[in-house]
C-alpha cells in the first residue's frame, strides 16, 4: 500500500513563507511539515510515498529524490479531487492519501492502517479546541462530519459545529476495493457533471475531496472513520503556523 501526499497548492494564505518554497517546506518544531508526515508513514509501516506536485515541485524533487512523482500541470486551474487523480495509476494496491499542509501523530496513521473498512477517514474529536485561536480560519471553514458509531453520515462545511462530530483531517485510506470504488465514482460524475456544479464547486475539477466523499455516502457507498483526539494540526495560515509552533512542541 503507497501513501500519497496531495501537495499541489501553493498556499497563499501561508505567504511570505510560501512565497519561493512550496508549503509543505514550513517548518515546525524542527521539521518540514512533510518531513512529519513522511515519519507518521514510516511508523506505520508506509515507506512507498507518492508526492503530488506543481508549484515549485522541482525543490521537492531535489531534496525527497526517494519519493515518487506525479506533476500536477493544471495545479493553479483544479483544487484538491483532481490533483489526488494525477496519481490514479498508483491506487490500485490501496493508498493513504493526506494533505500536505497538515501535522499529526505516528498513532494517527496506526490506527487509520488497523481499520477493517475498505474507506476510512481520520476525524479529530478535539477540533473546537483548536479553532478557539484561529481568527484567520473559522469553524464554517471545517471539514465536518455528521456520524452514527463508526460510520460517517454525511462530510461537508456546512454542517453547523454543534452537530459535527468531529473534523476531518485530511488523512483517508482505501484499501483496494476501496480505491476502485473511489475511481468509479470520480470517473461517473466527470461525465455525468460536466460543466456543471457539484456538491457546491463550481465543477468536478474545482471539487475538494470531501466532495467525491459525500457523493459516494449518498449513493450509499459505506465510508467510515477513526477517531483521533488532537494529535493534529493544520497550517493554512500564517496565524496557524504561529500557533503550530507553540501548539505543536507542547504536545510532543
């Protein structure tokens, strides 16, 4: 099974750290937010890493020669979905994927490889915390989920943060059956939404990956979770990566 880092963007809410260097090269207590990632992988097991690049990907190319490619071209016209699908020829043994800008524990990815399901996604039940010192990146922009035991009902920012269960952290796995579900379903509502809208995107191609997720949940595709309770951290702005720097350290 590969892990697959989406790592695309060029995060303009990150500037001026982002500004010659792609975000995933921030660095937090010590580390480049893809060098915790490429370690939480390691621990568990995920030493074949496929980065997913286009600003600036020459520099990952230069200092992570180990990892696998996938050159995103389109990077600056398409969002999250398609940029995971510049790596469809790497699904088929099953993969992790996780966005780039993120920071969480070994134990994160332990417990996500131990879970039975064919998709599974990472949900922090400790999310609200974390937003209380985050004016630049309020709670209607989470990723929340609605669940009912350890099957996700619905994923979407417009759940209200009184009713979420959780926040989805951008770390989801599909082991092979789960890849190729994930695959007939991009590939459906490619033809079937052309041109037009989808769950709130402009197109398929300015679609998140939530967005294939709730899709796949209302054609009653069974999407499932794993709970972490912190351990995690996202680095959108630079407001989050000042607090990521204490935040992160204390939680070692």
């Amino acid at each position: 099974m590969k892990a697959i880092i989406i790592g695309a963007g060029r995060g303009r809410r990150l500037m001026p750290l982002t500004e010659d260097t792609p975000k995933c090269f921030a660095v937090i207590s010590g580390k480049r937010i893809l060098d915790w990632a490429i370690a939480a992988f390691a621990a568990a097991g995920l030493r074949d890493i496929v980065f997913i690049g286009g600003y600036h990907i020459e520099k990952v190319r230069a200092e992570y020669p180990h990892l696998t490619f996938c050159h995103n071209a389109a990077w600056e016209r398409n969002n999250i979905l398609a940029s995971l699908f510049c790596a469809e020829e790497h699904f088929a043994g099953g993969f992790v994927c996780s966005y780039a800008d993120i920071l969480y524990r070994p134990r994160v990815v332990q417990k996500l490889m131990a879970s039975p399901h064919d998709i599974t996604l990472v949900v922090d039940t400790d999310w609200r915390r974390r937003y209380r010192r985050r004016t630049q990146h309020p709670e209607d922009d989470a990723e929340k989920v609605l669940a009912v035991g350890d099957r996700l009902l619905r994923v979407s920012r417009d759940i209200p943060s009184e009713a979420a269960y959780g926040e989805y952290i951008g770390v989801a796995r599909f082991t092979p059956r789960g890849a190729e579900v994930l695959r007939e379903h991009y590939h459906r509502v490619l033809s079937q939404y052309d041109g037009h809208p989808f769950h709130g995107a402009p197109s398929v191609q300015q679609a998140y990956f939530i967005h294939i997720i709730q899709e796949m949940i209302e054609q009653g595709v069974p999407v499932h979770k794993v709970d972490t309770h912190g351990d995690y951290w996202e680095v959108d702005t630079t407001e989050d990566y000042f607090i990521a720097q204490q935040e992160w350290k204390e939680r070692e």
